[in-house]
C-alpha cells in the first residue's frame, strides 16, 4: 500500500511538473514605425536659412541629418512590462513601466519631443517615431501622465 501511495504521488509530481513546463508566458511587443518629418523638416528649413545665417543654417541642417540617423536605426518597442530602445536589433536600454512617474508628449498638435521620468532619471526624446502610435501605447501601458 505504502508503494502504490509513492507511486500515485509521482504521478502527480511528474503531471504538475510537465504543466509548469508547458506553460509559456509569452509577451507581446509592439514596435514604432520610424517618422522622418522632423529631420526632414529641419533639412527643409536650413536651406533658406543658408543665405541668410550659414553658420545657423548649417548647425540646422547637421543636427536634421543626425535625426535622420537615427531615425533609421533606433527603435522603440513597447513589451507588457517595459518599453524597450533598440538600436538595430541590439537592446540598448530597457525602461520598466514600474518605475515611470509620469510622461508627457509636448506640442500635441505637431509633436516634437516626448518626455518621460522615472524614480531616478528624466528622458527626453524627440519624437522620431509614428506619434499616434506612441500616445497610444504610452495610453496603454502607462495610463499615468503629466
């Protein structure tokens, strides 16, 4: 009897065990497309401003083509748990949303820089990603804002 008891309690481990491995939380992720209107519009905006201040024009036009950069290679996917920044397919930051206090989306109408802080740290951002989609997101995962 005291066999048949061990034998049925494996049975049971065995049965608990296969279920715990069965089971796979899986995440879902949601990516940013790229927007390239503000580097754009800052490379449309140098080019008159060249005849008129080159020096400005030209801060104008290289910091656009850095924002063209990086519109290309960074992006921003937003997990169940945190919105993670990947430049290429490498993870190069990771912001949980347990530690966000609040986030902000400055100039609504024609958004330009995205703000968000944390308990230790303030992000700023410019918003070189699909704007809709982000407030979205951020309405999502972090109800919370500013």
């Amino acid at each position: 009897m005291v066999s048949k008891y061990k034998a049925n309690r494996a049975k049971e481990v065995f049965i608990s065990v296969t279920i715990a491995e069965s089971s796979t939380v899986t995440e879902k992720t949601i990516e940013l497309s790229p927007s390239y209107r503000i580097p754009l519009v800052l490379v449309v905006v140098s080019i008159p401003l060249l005849l008129v201040q080159p020096w400005v024009a030209f801060a104008i036009a290289v910091f656009g083509l850095f924002l063209s950069f990086q519109t290309v290679s960074i992006r921003l996917k937003f997990t169940d748990s945190a919105l993670d920044v990947y430049r290429s397919e490498k993870l190069i930051r990771h912001f949980p949303y347990s530690e966000w206090m609040n986030w902000r989306i400055f100039f609504p109408k024609v958004p330009i820089l995205f703000y968000f802080r944390e308990v230790n740290s303030i992000h700023f951002l410019p918003i070189i990603f699909d704007a809709k989609m982000l407030k979205t997101c951020l309405e999502k995962y972090c109800p919370y804002q500013e």
